[in-house]
C-alpha cells in the first residue's frame, strides 16, 4: 500500500525521473497518478549522486481534498506501479524552521513510453531543475537572497515595476520572524544579493545599509506572521494585475494557466488607501486565509509560496491570466471552464511544485543575462 508520502509524490509533485547509463532522462506526468513509473522511484539532488536515499522537499502534507482525489480505482493503478520496498519518512524540520524535508529512498528507474502516458522525454543530459537541500543556514539563506534577487531581475524585466512601489520578501531560514526584501527606491533591474535588507517583524533593520518601504513591512510582516507555512511574498502594481483589480472580481478559469488560480486566491474587496499600519495588514492578511493569491481591489496582486520561485512563479503568470481575461472580454463572451474541469486541471499546474519548477526557465535565463545580480 502506497505511504501518504508516495501518494504526495505522485499527485502534489507530480514528478517522474528516470536515469539511463548514468544520465536524467525527465518526463512530467502532472496529477495523474496512473502515470506513474513501472518501477521505483528516485530523485537526484544537488548534494548526492545518483544513488542511494533522497532528501527532497515537498512542501504542504496532502490536503483533504488531494486525499478525496484518489479514487479506488486510482489507488488500485497506483499500489501496481509503486514497488512494494518503497518507504518514505518525515524528517526534523531542516532550514526554514517550518516545513520538515522528506526523506525519499526507493528507485526511481522508468522506461516510460510516450505512446502510452503522453509525457515529453527531457534531454539527453542532466536537467538542473532539483530542489536543493541545504546542511547549513548559512547556504540556505544565501541560496534564497539570490533567488531573491533573481526574481527582482525579471520583474523588472517583465515592466511590474512603478515608482518604488512593489516588494518581495524571504522569510530568514534561521530565523522565522525575520524576513528579506528589497530597499525602497531602487530598480528592481538593479537589486542584487548585497543590496536586500532584513527586517524583524517588529520593523527593526537588522542587516542593510538602506531604508525599507513601509507599505512592504505592513503588508508582509502581517502574511509572514499570520502563515508559517509561506516563505516567500510578492506584490507590484503591475499594469495588467492592477487593471483587473479595478473590476472588483476574481479570476475566473477560462485558461489552463488561470485554473491554477481556480478555487485558490481571493478578492480583497475593500481599499482605504495607501497600506501604512499593521492593522490594514492585518486584514490584507486574514482575508488571504490559506490561499495562495489575493487581488487586492483598485491596487494590484498579491501571491505566497514555500520558496522564491513558487511565488514570484504565481505573480507572474497570475499577471498574465490578467491580461488574458481583459483581453477575453475586450474581445467577446470568454467560455470558462466547468468547475468539475476546472478543479482537477488546478490539481494539475496549481500545485506546489508546478509553481517552483515553471520558475526554473526564467531564473536560468536570468542569470546567464545578469550575473551581476550575485554582487
């Protein structure tokens, strides 16, 4: 029978590697758990060679409703391709001092036919796409300031900057209750590593040589205290975000891209100016629940995830969905997508690490672009 890890990994990540004479060969089967590998499971990491056990994070357990997902006949499909010596155990927390890593030791060695499962073989060598796996804070920390930093890069590339509003922040692997972000008043085409600021939750600089913007520690202090689970923030007044959430409406599922938005990010609908205090973050903070977005009305986008990459990932294409849906009904009648199509096809890109992995293309390109950003 199948562990809950198991099931996490088939369905949450939705992540299936194979390794042929020593080489990756990568192929994604999101959501369907019938698209498993005929043989074990193993995954490679930036720290270990390809054998032996795996430390993989994974981010949230399963939620009731991924649970409700695995139907008998899922379960029977997926208990037949899983080997039977597959084990998974939950770690002591590592890092981030909020979600325990996973370790993962079973054999992940496919040979899975295209015609059959409808997976993209990857390329002939290894993809560096591995969520990495930190011994000490120190790497840690610097491994998400630059994550940080990269994505500052492309938002500044994609336009989101306006002014010097906007702001990302990190929550601080050693210390929770603190958080990284980027100082007022500077491009976000220039932030890089050495320029991020850290911040306690009482508003205290504790490291950096600039000013913060106040709206930034009153938005985000109150998100990063109200979830422990989020380790990262975004929000810019991005022209397509900012646009849509004039119209005092959520997102509705009339593209693949926006069902991962599906059921999962809320309206703020209130505005009362310029966020200054922590109280209106507060709010902003409650109203977000557990989701992982909020549109927050006449003002602009706000997205959470359990790295850099997952939520800068949902800002982006949140922004973009935006633009689809203005551009839809600017056009005509959008056609949305059934609820029942709506809610699997969420299961399927609105994932955790469908959002941590889309961000990979762009923080490659990123920093063969703009090696500077390490500075």
């Amino acid at each position: 029978m199948p562990t809950l890890v198991e099931h996490q990994m088939a369905l949450d990540l939705g992540l299936d590697t194979a390794f042929h004479d020593g080489e990756l060969s990568f192929a994604l089967a999101f959501g369907d758990p019938t698209r498993m590998p005929t043989s074990g499971f193993r995954r490679r990491t930036n720290t270990h060679t390809v054998a032996g056990q795996r430390r993989i994070r994974t981010g949230l357990p399963l939620t009731r409703e991924q649970l409700v997902a695995f139907s008998d006949k899922q379960q029977s499909a997926l208990r037949s391709r899983t080997p039977s010596d597959a084990k998974a155990d939950i770690g002591s927390p590592h890092g981030n001092g909020v979600t325990p890593p996973t370790e993962w030791s079973a054999a992940m060695t496919a040979s899975l036919d295209p015609d059959n499962f409808g997976v993209v073989r990857g390329a002939s060598k290894p993809i560096p796409y591995d969520i990495p796996v930190f011994d000490n804070f120190e790497d840690e920390r610097q491994h998400r300031k630059e994550r940080l930093a990269a994505a500052f890069r492309l938002f500044g590339k994609f336009g989101f900057g306006e002014g010097v509003a906007g702001h990302i922040t990190v929550r601080d692997p050693e210390h929770p209750d603190c958080f990284w972000l980027n100082p007022i008043g500077m491009d976000f085409r220039l932030i890089s590593v050495s320029d991020l600021i850290l911040v306690n939750h009482e508003g205290d600089i504790l490291h950096g040589e600039y000013a913060i913007n106040q709206a930034a520690f009153a938005i985000h202090s109150e998100v990063h205290a109200a979830r422990p689970d989020v380790i990262a923030a975004a929000h810019t007044h991005s022209i397509y975000g900012k646009a849509f959430s004039s119209l005092g409406r959520l997102l509705d599922p009339i593209t693949q891209d926006a069902c991962a938005f599906y059921d999962d990010h809320v309206l703020f609908d209130d505005y009362t100016g310029v966020v200054l205090d922590s109280s209106e973050g507060r709010r902003i903070a409650a109203g977000l629940e557990m989701k992982k977005a909020a549109i927050l009305r006449n003002h602009g986008l706000l997205t959470v995830g359990h790295s850099v990459d997952e939520a800068a990932w949902w800002y982006i294409t949140m922004e973009r969905s935006c633009q689809a849906q203005l551009l839809a009904m600017a056009a005509g009648s959008p056609i949305s997508i059934d609820a029942e199509c709506a809610s699997m096809t969420h299961d399927q890109v609105g994932h955790n690490f469908a959002g941590w992995f889309s961000f990979q293309p762009l923080y490659s390109t990123i920093v063969r672009e703009q090696p500077d950003l390490f500075d």
